[in-house]
C-alpha cells in the first residue's frame, strides 16, 4: 500500500540537483516508518539504520 508519506518520499527522490545531475534524497523521507529501512540491491538485502547520534549505518 502506498501511504501519502511514501509518495512524499517518492517526490523528494525525484528531486534533481541542477549542478551535478544526481539525485538528492532527504534522509528523513526514508525514515518515515523508523529508523531502519531495507535496501535491495541485485537481490541482496541491506539495512540502512539511522543512529541515536543521528549517523548513518548500512550493513549487509
């Protein structure tokens, strides 16, 4: 189900720097639902946990 928030989170994915021609994603977009969000990538599964020091952590 797409939640209006995922849809936040899609529009700010979509959001482009003029500049360098790379996507800027706003962390808290993914963080929506939590502080951890799981990221496929060529069928491997990686978490992307936010810190209580606010850093980010991806592991395998």
């Amino acid at each position: 189900m797409i939640t209006a928030a995922h849809k936040i989170a899609i529009s700010k994915i979509k959001h482009y720097s003029l500049a360098m021609h790379k996507p800027i994603v706003d962390s808290n977009a993914l963080f929506t639902q939590g502080d951890v969000v799981i990221i496929c990538h060529q069928g491997q599964q990686y978490s992307l946990r936010r810190t209580k020091n606010d850093k980010l952590i991806l592991t395998k």
